[in-house]
C-alpha cells in the first residue's frame, strides 16, 4: 500500500492500533471534508429550498445516490438511503414480510446473522407466525450450497443470510444461494455491511432481491446506510416510515406516494453523512477494492500465520476469508483479555459482536475480534503478536 | 508494573478461582434474578433468602470474566447476615464507589473494597456491577 494513504486517516496515530474495521472502519479527510462542506458552507434541506444552496445540496445528495448506484451496479431508484444496514433489514422485514409471510411460510437463515438480520426476521416470524428456518453451518461454521439445498423447500418465502460473517469472515457462496432460491420463489435480502469494503459487488450479477449495506464501515459517517432492492420489488413495496416529502398528493381521506427511493426516505434525512457517504465511494474506487482486497489479505495471513503459531490461543475462524481473525486467550475471559489490549493501546473488539447465536454455536460465551484492512500495516500486526504473547505471560501469573 | 495490577487484585483472583456460596436454590423461600450482559456474554444469577427483614443466605451463578465472577462471590459473602436495609445500603455504596460517582466512605464495604480499583476502567464497572444489580433485583422483589 503507498505510503501516502496512512495520511489520509486523521485517527492513526503513533503507537495507537486499530484493529476493529469490521465494527467500524476509520475516516479518511476526504470524508471528513465532505461532511465539513456541508455543514459549514450549505446547511439547507434537500429537494425543498428553490435558493443556490438548496440545490447544491440536492445535487450532491442525489450525486451520492448516483456514485452508490454505480458502486454496486444498481440504476438509482434502486439505491434507498437509510440511517444504516439495520434501518434498511427493518425496512423489508416489515414492509416485504408482513405482506408476504403467512402461517405457513418459512424463513431461511442461519446461526452465523448479525442480530441487524436476524431480530427483525425473528419479530416478523412471531408476528406472522411464519418459521425460521435455520440452515445447518458445517464444522468450521460456513454455510454451504449442499446444506441450503437440503434446507430450502417449496414454503421458502424469505432467504435472509449475510454475504461475509462479522464473527467468522467467511464469505458466503451467495450468488449459488440466490439462484437457487430463485427456483422455488424465494426473495433473497443479503446482509452486506461486512461485504462492500472488500468485494466489489454486482447486484445484477448477483441477481439479489435485497441487499442492505452501512456506510460507516466503509470509510463514511455513521447514521447512513442504504437499501438496494430491484426496481420491479420496491415499485410495491410499501413505505415503512411516512412523513414528509415521500408524499405526492394529500388528501384529508388518501394520499399517495411518490415513487422509488423517495417513497422511502421520509422526512430530513442524514444529509451530510449521505454526501460523506458518496465521497467514501469515491475514495475506494480510486484507490480499487481489488488492491485493497490483496493487501488487507496478505495482512490477515501474517496475522493469522504469527497467532496460530502461539499454543495458547484458540482461533475461531481458521482461514477466514476477509480481515477478521476471532480467537481467545486460553482459559481467559475475552472482556479481561480485553483490557491488557486496551491498556496497550490496541483496539478490539470483545464480546458476542451482535451475533450471539453464533457464540452458541461455537460453544463460547464471548471472543475476541481483530480486523484489519488497507490502513493497517504489517509493523502493526508484529506488535500485536508481541502484545499478544506478553497478555498471555500476565495473565497465566495471574493465575488464569 | 502495569496498571491493571489496580484491576486484578490477588483478593479478586483468589474469589475468581475459588467462588463462594456457588449454585442456586429453585424453592419458594428463595428469590432469584438473572441478569445477561449481552455486549459481553456476562450470565449471572443471584438468589436470596430473606427472613423476618435479614438475608439468611445469598448464592451466585455467575459465568463472565474474572471481575465479574469474583465480585458476585464476594458479595454473596458480604450480604449473608446483613439486614435488608444494611445490605441495600452496602450495595449502593458499592455500585456508586465502582461507577466513580461520590459515595458515603463510612460504609463498611468490607472485601469488597478490593474493587476500588475498578473506577480507573470505565469498560469494566458493568463486570463489578452486575452481581449487586441482581442481588437489588432480588430484595425488590420480596
């Protein structure tokens, strides 16, 4: 990676490790600056003010919409903004799955989902008393076509699976999934937030139904996301939230909506961070998802290589796929392991990640996370093994 | 030396190791509550018994990191023999000293002193916490 990009990250410091992309990536200033500009020099709503700065806002606004319609090749009234990957599953759980799921639908999904996936399913289960259906994971905790094949059947309403596991970094094989669903009627929404920072994503290769994404973990602000739905689907889908805007015509007894996305995004919606949220494309795509996918996967193996060497680890996800590396300290809490990182300053992530059923499955309580991608260097990774090494001295004097 | 030697205090580890009063009594003398951290898989449950105003006896089952586990043994120790009102007040002193907030230093805490340290971790007073939230929940519902 050239040097230069580690300037562009404000928040790397001297000494201070981030190793937690996979719970929210850092803000390059062209990110920041983005978001800056609007604040400082627009501030005014979009779509409403026939003022300079009402229209250079809604130009930019729209122009995000355009750069993340291109980045997942979508055409632009597919592309919904939202306030996130959880905003968005929310949204075609209860608009597609109150209208859809009957007593005797099913649900299919997996033990590996981010609660962002699998409560609003779970919720719309009981609601319509339709079952979840849960795929069978192998032994290493990877979905399989085999296993979906034998999982899916004719009630398969919804499929609703993540692309890569926030725990495991696997990638699933979600192209077979989806074609297969296709051929017994089932939607398919796709979890992607883990996803887009690394695979280019080609929504009509795919040929997915739904695909729910975050900006904040790809470079941009918090408090935005996006759903992508095909055209045909969000044309009857019903808005989720009403207010202001998403409207045409109102009337005392009816009104109607306008059409896809502004259906969807009712009321003032997070304007600076959708525009932050184009310039995080921007960003990616000039620096390329393909190099940034070989450098963040030669840094995992050296990452993964160095803590497999070490006896007194126990690792999750042997050969993952993307940057996360999910392991314990042996015979040690993940939350007091935790604090010797923190006290070092290296951030992880400890806990369940939002996805306990996978904790259950693995049989743990807790674990710990590194992930790493482009902004992390390999010096990095050397200290953290070192750090590493010395936690386990401490805390085995300690007495654990 | 490290500061988290503030943290991980022989008393603490030796409670980790050996917890006291462990297991729990499912009868209609007991009360019990059960609190799960899920930001980082912390399952505790305590059970009291409480008779004519005084806690007769106090269990723990606590599954979670060294804080955690420890701090529900010592407190089980702490409370057995107390009265109501006594044990109500040692808690709260307990949860305001770990949460760095002002609390009556004329309380005796007794082991549980040995928490001072907590203060310093921000990300690690839910762990102290935990066990004494319970042990609450379970007199508010005598």
């Amino acid at each position: 990676m050239n040097e230069k990009i580690f300037n562009d990250f404000p928040q790397i410091s001297d000494g201070y490790i981030y190793f937690d992309t996979a719970a929210t990536s850092l803000k390059p200033k062209s990110v920041i600056e983005a978001v800056n500009n609007y604040n400082r020099n627009l501030s005014s709503n979009i779509n409403r003010g026939m003022y300079d700065k009402s229209v250079i806002t809604t130009r930019l606004y729209e122009e995000a919409r355009v750069k993340l319609a291109r980045f997942i090749n979508a055409s632009t009234d597919e592309v919904i903004f939202t306030r996130g990957t959880t905003s968005s599953l929310n949204l075609v759980a209860y608009s597609l799955g109150l209208s859809i799921l009957k007593s005797d639908s099913e649900i299919l999904i997996s033990e590996q989902e981010h609660h962002s996936q699998f409560l609003p399913w779970q919720n719309i289960a009981k609601k319509t008393g339709a079952k979840l259906n849960f795929v069978k994971l192998d032994k290493t905790g990877r979905i399989t076509i085999e296993n979906i094949k034998k999982a899916i059947n004719e009630n398969t309403k919804i499929v609703a699976l993540n692309y890569v596991s926030n725990v495991l970094g696997y990638i699933n094989p979600i192209k077979e999934i989806i074609a297969l669903a296709h051929q017994y009627q089932a939607l398919v929404v796709i979890d992607a937030a883990q996803a887009v920072q690394h695979l280019l994503i080609d929504v009509k290769d795919l040929d997915v139904d739904f695909l729910a994404f975050s900006s904040h973990k790809m470079l941009g602000p918090t408090g935005a996301g996006a759903l992508y739905g095909k055209s045909r689907l969000l044309a009857v889908l019903e808005p989720m939230e009403f207010g202001g805007d998403m409207n045409e015509d109102v009337e005392k007894d009816h009104s109607t909506w306008k059409a896809s996305p502004q259906k969807f995004e009712a009321g003032t919606m997070p304007i600076a961070e959708v525009i932050g949220f184009g310039a995080a494309v921007d960003y990616l795509e000039n620096l390329g998802l393909k190099e940034i996918m070989n450098y963040t996967e030669n840094l995992y193996k050296q990452l993964f290589n160095e803590m497999k060497k070490l006896e007194d680890i126990e690792i999750y996800n042997p050969n993952s796929d993307t940057g996360i590396l999910t392991f314990n300290l042996k015979n040690v809490p993940a939350h007091d392991a935790i604090s010797y990182y923190a006290e070092k300053n290296i951030a992880l992530r400890s806990g369940q990640h939002c996805a306990k059923l996978i904790h259950d499955f693995l049989g743990i309580n807790s674990s710990l996370r590194a992930s790493v991608y482009f902004y992390n260097r390999k010096e990095e990774v050397d200290r953290f093994i070192e750090v590493t090494k010395e936690a386990i001295k401490y805390f085995r004097k300690l007495g654990f | 030396m490290s500061t988290l030697d503030n943290l991980y205090r022989e008393i603490i580890m030796e409670h980790y190791k050996n917890p006291r009063n462990k297991g729990l009594i499912k009868n209609e003398e007991y009360t019990n509550a059960r609190i799960k951290n899920p930001a980082c898989g912390d399952d505790i449950t305590v059970s009291t018994k409480v008779e004519n105003g005084m806690v007769i006896d106090c269990k723990q089952q606590a599954a979670g990191c060294s804080i955690s586990v420890a701090s529900a043994s010592v407190m089980t120790e702490i409370m057995i023999g107390k009265t109501k009102e006594n044990a109500l007040e040692i808690a709260n002193t307990f949860l305001n000293m770990v949460s760095n907030q002002e609390y009556d230093q004329s309380i005796d805490l007794e082991e549980a002193e040995v928490f001072g340290g907590v203060k310093q971790f921000p990300a690690r007073i839910k762990c102290a916490s935990i066990a004494w939230v319970a042990f609450k929940d379970t007199l508010s519902q005598e």
